[in-house]
C-alpha cells in the first residue's frame, strides 16, 4: 500500500454545487412543488401541519434520494477513495426538515406548494417530532459529523440503530421526573428510505464446529437486519451522506400450524423476540437488567453495518484484501467495540483469510473514539454473557489477547502486573466475574485512539490508558470536538446569523475561522447595540415560552443564566442551586440594595435510575416554587426548569443565553459541545478549567486585542491538578463548610426544610454526601463560585462592556465547527496508514 493512495483515499470530494447543477435547479423546484402538491392531494385530512409536514417531507426525500443516487455513482468512479464509516448506538438528529430545506434552498418552493389555508411554514415544522436517538453530547456529536461529511462531501456512512422509542420523553409531576416511551414514530416518518435489498443476517448464541479445520459459528438465534436509510443533506453541495440505521426482524415468518391451532402468541414468538432489539434505546447509565439486550443491540449494529461495507467493498472491488485500505470503520465510544472481533470472524471464517492478513486488515480499519474519563463508564462484559451470546467472538478476543499479551511480556519482561493491567480479560480479583474489557479491546485493534478536547486526550493518556499508551504512544492523539454551524447558529439564531452577514459576510457558515474578523470590530458600540437587540428578541422569543408552558412570567430584560445538559453530579447542577439559594438569602436579607436582576433556566434529563440526578430536579423545583412566590424577591431572581431536553428545546433556549454554565468538576467532562453553541450564540461562559472550555477560552483570547491575560471567560475554581491533590492529602469537605457561614446557611435551609414545606428528610440522600465525601468538590469551589458570579453581575450592569465581551466569544469560536473536527480525523484518523 503505497502513503499517496491511503492519504487521497478519505479526501473530501468537491463541496462546491457544479454549473450542470445550477441550470438543473429550475427543474428541480418545480419538481419539488409538484411532487408536494401531490403528497399532500393524497392525504385525507386536508390542509392540517401534519398533513403539509408529511408532504413537503416526502418531497425533500425524493430530491435528496436522487442526490444520493449521484453521490454514491460519483463515488463508487473515484477508484481507490476511502469511504468512512461512523458506527454509533446513538444519533441525536432532531427536527429534519428546517434542516433539508436550509439545506437544499427550498423554503421558497415550500412557501409556494403550501396551499391557501394551511398552517404557516414555521407551525409546519414545529409539528415534526425530535429524532431522539441518543442520550446526550456523544449522540448530538454523531449528528453533527453527519452534518458535516455531507457538507465537505466525504464519502461516508454513519451506521446507527433505527430505535422504535429514542431517548424517553420527560414529565414533571409534583417537581419529580416521570419518564414516558418517546413515540416519535406514531405517525410514521416521511424521512425513511427502507432498502429492501439490504438484508443481512445476524446471529445469536450457539456454537462452533470445526469443518475441515476451518471454525465455523452456528447460531442458535437467527434475525435479519434490514438497512433503513435517512439522507442527511449537504449544505452548500448537492453531496449527501447517510445515516443508514438497521431494524431488526425475524428470519421466518409466523409459524402457520402453530398459528392455525389457535396459538397465535407462540405462532409470532420469534417476532416479537427479533423487534424487541429494536424497541428502547437504553439511556447511558442504566441499570443491569436489560444488558443482554444491550449487549444484542451492539452486536446487531456491528455485524449488519461490517457485512453491509464488505459487501459494497467486494460489489466495487472484486476481492476483500483492498478492504483495509479502502475502508476506515470508526468506533464511536466502546458501543461498538465488538466490531474488530467480528470484521476477524468475516475474515477468518466467512472468507477464508489467515490470521495474519485479517488482522492487519481489521487494524487499518479500524480507529476508536474515547468520550469519558470516567472509570465506571468503561464498557466490560462478563465472560459468561460474552460466551453464551457470542461463543465464536470470545474465542477470537482470546487469540487477540493471547499474541497481545505475548507481545506486551516480550516488551516488559517480568512485569506480570502490566500484563494484567492491559489484558482484554478482567480475570475478576476477588471473587469477581470474569469481564471482557472492550475498551482495551478497541485500543488494541485500533491503528488511532483519540479523546475529545486537549485536556481529556492529555488526561486519558496519563490515567485510564496510561499503560496503553506507554505501549503505543503515537497510536494517541487529540481531535477537539465541536458543533455544526448550519443547525446550532443558521437555524437556530436567524437574527444573529443575518447581523453577522450583515458585519463580516456569509462565509463562515462553510468556513467558521471567519468569525475572527469580528474581533477587531467588538468593540463597535454600534454594533454592540446591534447585538443586544437581536439577543433582546431571542429572550422575548423564550419567555413567550416559558409563559406558555410553565406559566411563569420572566423578565426578558433580566440575565438569563442557563444550564442545560444531562443532569449528572459531576456537571454539578447542584453547585448551580446552592449558588441560587445563597443568592436568594442574600436578596431577602436586603431586599432594597442593588440586585441585577436574573433568570436561572435549567433543562436536562436524568438516566431513570439514578436517584441522587432525580433529587437534584426535584429540588429544583422545590427551590423555584420558593423563590417564584416571594414577593420580597419579585423580577431580582426567578428559577426556571423547562421539561423535556431536546434538540429542538436547545435551538429556542441557546440564542437566548446570556451566560453559559460549564462548571463540571475539572477533569471530568470530557469535552462538553453545548459550551461551543452558547459562546456561538453570544452568551458569556462561566465554567471551571475542564475539557473543551479550556481551548474556547484560548480561542477568545487569540481574537482578544488586549494581551494582558484577561479572560473573556468567567473561569473559577480548582484545576485538575489540584482536585488530584487535595483528594490525595484527605479531602475534608466539612472544613469548607465551617469557615464559610453562607455556605452553611444554604445548607441549613435545604436540610431545615425551607424548601420541602417543612421536611428535613427530602434531600438529606443530597446534603450528606456533600458533607461526608462531596467526590466532586462541591464544597471546596462554593466560594470561588459566588466570588465570580459577583464578576457577571458586575458586567451585566454595564451593557457596552457586555456586548464587547459576547461579541469577541463570538469571534473566537472559529475553531469549534466539526468541519474543522472532520477535516482533523481525516488527516490523522481515517487517511493515516496503519504502522503497526
Ligand atoms: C456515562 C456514564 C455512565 C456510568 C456513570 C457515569 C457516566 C459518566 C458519563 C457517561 C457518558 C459517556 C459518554 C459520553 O456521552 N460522553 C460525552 O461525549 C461528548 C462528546 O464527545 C462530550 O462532549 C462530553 O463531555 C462527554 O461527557
């Protein structure tokens, strides 16, 4: 394999739109109109949103699948090029259709084909439900690589499960969660392209015989995976990539004679059994029952979506040993991770390679993305599911261990401690199970393992993988995450978007960096009144819907601090909360100073069995009911909780930020992306000195004129390093809490019942741990915390200052698009030669 044919291989095709292309458009509008006019003649109830959303959905289908058609001949001619495959259990897509029309220039078109007396388009669009499948950042950053494939043209497929119910919808009862099935396709999706010819089949359980010194598995279980395409557009190009997602069925129909005793649910037993993979996506911490099927959902994305690229490689290229150059298969977080085993079993046992050639294929193959630091994240099987599911799979992950660790003994002679270390088998010390680690199993099979922001990747090679690394240094490497600008600044911010055309052009849609030219101009007061104003109608945009939905009225001209994110203790919401109960004393206790006035909006969802997440939104709503109906406190502080996260909640609740909270405990949030769309909607940033806010706020300072090491961001408390030490000399957090009588005063009042109509009890599972063990130091960055929320209030009052400082958060945000991201992975993930 010659370097040039592997670096030409991932390149991005021509993004631009072709001039054949242009005079192909008038055609195409008047096609686009006819084929929704039709669709929606066809309908039987008339002119209604869902009805128009329907039909201008199947007419964006039709003309994005005759792109597709384009897309796939122009690559399949471009002999040699490197096709990426993104594997993920999860892609957090949201609404479609503000997208493909953004995307494809037809909002005219779609303004024309809707017919007198139908819903406005706006109202059209806000009737598609939110694809949910995914839990949080890793799902939404699966979305926004597919954004960007399409946009850069890359040859790609991201492969993904087609989930019945995504990520649950969340009711409020009584200031408590209540999880229900998200039923996003009750009425069908118009964005579906179900290709029949796309079947494979994937087996379960079972064993392995030997034929003619060959091993061959014999599943017990038999499903057939079906692909299901969505089309995801290109932005600025007639490319677009896919996201092909598999639905699982039975491999036989009902059983008749059983069906024809009467016996109709043994009849369909099989069925139900096949679609139950299909029926859940599971939320990242879940409970233990269920894992099977987890563990049966991987499995069915793995082996369909490996089968579905040998295929293609082998319809293109005639023979399966070019696969490893021609092919990068990417595996987002250890969800995945069991995809170097079964590309070996394709290889070894359905093709007939040797060893040696299968794995040094599946190892140009294949890369692996780590998205959490976090130990009890790290995905491990027991050895006994593992067999019992996968028998042919385990036997495999042996042998890669085996010559593994017999090249790790010959590397280390004697230290028997780091052979256990690194080993894919956990051999379960003290009386544990044993565990198949699949993250080691990732590593080891992988030619680049990445982290997510320079600080977790620094992070990730000094502790969880620190051994690894010591073993394969240069297999280590950096790519920063970021977000796509079409969706999270275009679509979600028209007014923003159109001031920035307005200040420094159009480009930075397609090329981000240019939003640097701002920052010679924020200090424009001009434009900073500019500024304020579009922000102002953003905030009015919100209250109007936080009035509509929860009743409570807040005052656009008031700060509006956000949190939004899944609620986990390590993202400290609950820091957030004693911030507003110190700040709610302080207001009674003078009612008359000078209060800046401010509105504390949350949203998230807590995994369904994590108790201490759930307090936290109950108290929450505790503490807004309080602090709500306190007529000493009135516009000076409202607290607000919108229900149900999701993408389409973001799009309203980000452009109308003020100020960003990011303020995991330092050293554990990965990255974070929603950071990077508040700072590109201007809002403010306060947050800690963790993951990905670390290289926002060096990305501010570059486009910052004044060099005298100022932050534009509001950075507080400790630094990784320190969390690190202070735990290791005996972290006391009680120490805290007695040298400091705010602290202990709002911790008073929440065990004091002040919040819980009287009831000590409610969140004693909450204050205690802070004051026993606080393992994210809760305690020991209060002060700091409240010091530098001082420091927001103190530039909130001064509206001139405060648009300078928005606008250059603005302006140093260039880096953070995933076109940037992508372009990153393919120089040096998916183009890289493997050298092993
Ligand atoms: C999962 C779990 C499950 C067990 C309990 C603790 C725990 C903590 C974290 C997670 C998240 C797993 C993976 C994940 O979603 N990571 C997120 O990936 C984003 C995209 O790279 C990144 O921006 C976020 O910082 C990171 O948390």
């Amino acid at each position: 394999m010659t370097k040039t044919s592997t670096a030409r291989a991932a390149a991005p095709a021509s993004s631009r739109p072709a001039a054949a292309a242009k005079s192909r458009s008038h055609d195409a509008a008047a096609d686009f109109r006819q084929l929704a006019a039709r669709a929606l003649a066809q309908r039987s109830d008339g002119h209604s949103a869902e009805a128009c959303l329907n039909a201008v959905a199947i007419a964006s289908r039709t003309l994005l699948a005759d792109r597709w058609a384009l897309t796939q001949q122009a690559d399949a001619r471009r002999k040699g090029v490197r096709r990426v495959h993104y594997l993920s259990m999860e892609f957090l897509m949201g609404r479609a259709l503000g997208n493909a029309l953004a995307a494809i220039g037809m909002h005219e078109q779609v303004e024309a084909a809707l017919p007198e007396g139908a819903p406005a388009l706006g109202e059209v669009l806000e009737h598609e439900p939110d694809a949910a499948l995914g839990n949080g950042g890793l799902g939404r950053l699966a979305a926004c690589f597919l954004d960007s494939f399409a946009s850069l043209g890359l040859p790609s497929f991201g492969y993904g499960l087609r989930y019945k119910h995504g990520m649950f919808a969340q009711h409020i009862q009584d200031g408590r969660q209540v999880e229900q099935p998200d039923e996003w396709l009750r009425h069908g999706s118009a964005w579906e392209l179900p290709r029949h010819e796309l079947r494979y089949p994937v087996g379960f359980g079972g064993t392995v015989v030997n034929e003619g010194g060959q091993r061959r598995w014999v599943p017990a279980q038999a499903v057939v995976a079906q692909a299901v395409d969505f089309i995801v557009p290109g932005h600025g190009t007639e490319r677009v990539s896919t996201l092909r997602q598999w639905q699982a069925e039975a491999a036989r129909p009902i059983d008749f004679p059983t069906f024809c005793r009467g016996e109709f649910a043994s009849a369909g037993a099989h069925l139900q059994e096949a679609e139950a993979l299909n029926w859940v996506l599971y939320p990242d911490d879940s409970t233990p029952a269920g894992r099977e099927l987890r563990l049966k959902q991987e499995f069915l994305l793995v082996s369909a979506s490996l089968q579905d690229t040998l295929a293609r490689h082998l319809r293109e290229f005639g023979d399966v040993h070019s696969y490893g150059r021609l092919n990068a298969v990417h595996l987002n977080d250890t969800h995945p991770a069991m995809a170097p085993a079964e590309l070996m079993r394709l290889l070894l046992d359905e093709h007939g390679l040797g060893w040696d050639e299968a794995w040094k294929i599946t190892s140009q193959a294949v890369s692996y993305t780590n998205h959490t630091l976090m130990p009890e994240a790290l995905e491990t099987w027991p050895v006994s599911l593992f067999e019992a599911l996968l028998p042919r799979h385990l036997e495999i992950v042996y042998e890669i261990n085996r010559r593994f660790l017999d090249e790790v003994r010959a590397r280390f002679p004697g230290d028997d401690a780091m052979a256990a270390r690194v080993s894919l088998i956990d051999e379960g010390a003290h009386g544990g199970e044993r565990r198949v680690r699949m993250a080691a199993l990732a590593i080891v099979a992988s030619h680049k393992v990445n982290g997510v922001s320079a600080l977790h990747s620094r992070l990730m090679v000094e502790t969880i993988f620190a051994d690894y690394a010591k073993l394969w240094p240069q297999r280590f490497i950096n790519v920063t995450n970021g977000v796509t600008p079409r969706r999270w600044l275009e679509q979600a911010n028209p007014g923003l978007s159109a001031l920035l055309d307005k200040t420094i052009g159009d480009g930075w849609r397609a090329d981000l960096s240019q939003l640097s030219e701002l920052g010679a101009k924020a200090g424009q007061k001009r434009l900073g009144q500019e500024f304020m104003k579009v922000k102002l109608a953003n905030k009015q945009r919100l209250a109007d819907h936080i009035r509509r939905e929860l009743g409570i009225n807040v005052d656009p001209h008031s700060l509006f601090d956000v949190q939004i994110k899944r609620i986990h203790e390590y993202k400290r919401q609950l820091l957030n909360v004693l911030h507003v109960v110190a700040r709610y004393q302080a207001i009674i206790a003078n009612p008359s100073a000078h209060w800046t006035p401010r509105t504390v909006i949350f949203a998230g969802k807590a995994a369904s069995a994590y108790r201490a997440a759930k307090l936290v939104i109950q108290l929450i709503h505790d503490v807004a009911r309080v602090v709500n109906s306190d007529p000493r406190v009135g516009d000076k502080l409202k607290v607000v909780f919108l229900p149900n996260y999701s993408v389409s909640l973001a799009q309203i609740i980000l452009p109308a930020a003020d100020l960003s909270e990011q303020i995991s405990t330092a050293g554990t949030e990965a990255s974070g992306t929603g950071n990077m769309k508040f700072a590109l909607n201007g809002a403010c940033t306060i947050g800690t000195w963790d993951g990905a806010n670390i290289e926002m706020a060096e990305g501010m300072d570059a486009v910052s004129p004044r060099k005298d090491g100022a932050s534009n961001m509001f950075v507080f408390g400790l630094l990784t390093e320190e969390v690190a030490r202070i735990k290791a000399l005996g972290y006391d957090p009680r120490l805290y809490v007695e040298e400091n009588r705010q602290l202990k005063a709002v911790l008073d009042a929440i065990t004091g019942g002040v919040f819980s109509w009287g009831d000590p009890d409610r969140y004693r599972a909450l204050v205690q741990p802070l004051l026993q063990h606080d393992p994210y130091l809760l305690m020991a960055d209060f002060a700091a915390y409240v010091e530098c929320q001082k420091t927001v209030d103190a530039l909130y009052d001064e509206p001139t200052a405060w648009a300078e400082r928005a606008l250059r958060n603005i302006a140093g945000m260039g880096f953070f698009s995933t076109d940037r991201t992508i372009g990153e992975y393919v120089q040096q993930v998916w183009a890289a030669p493997a050298k092993r």
